[in-house]
C-alpha cells in the first residue's frame, strides 16, 4: 500500500530548518513503499501553515502521480 509522509520543514526546536524530518525517515523505515516529503516553510501544523502545498501533494497522490507539487 503506498504511504504518504509529510514532515515538517521548519522546526526550532532543533535549530529552525531541518533536511530529514523524522517522520518522513521514520514512515521510509517502516513501510515498503513510502515517499516521504518535506513541507517547506511549516512547522507541526503542516495543513494550516501550507495549505496550499498539502493539496498539491494530496492531489497528486491520490490520483497515483508523482508527489511533486505543479
């Protein structure tokens, strides 16, 4: 089953930016077939911080596209 892992870009808790959300690397250890994103500019409230982004993202997965916003 595909799994869809959307991290936070923007953490200050450890140091502002981050490279590797630990969800997104936690889901890719755990699943098979994971893909992993990192939402740029948000912190832990991803869908009210980027909404816009979320839906691009969502919309692509669900219709079985690439995971790259348009």
């Amino acid at each position: 089953m595909p799994v869809l892992a959307l991290g936070a870009g923007y953490i200050p808790t450890f140091g502002g930016n981050i490279t590797m959300p630990t969800i997104v690397y936690g889901m890719q250890k755990l699943a098979q077939n994971a893909t992993g994103i990192t939402v740029p500019n948000s912190g832990h409230w991803i869908p009210e911080e980027q909404p816009t982004f979320v839906i691009k993202i969502l919309e692509n997965f669900f219709a079985g596209n690439s995971t790259k916003t348009k």
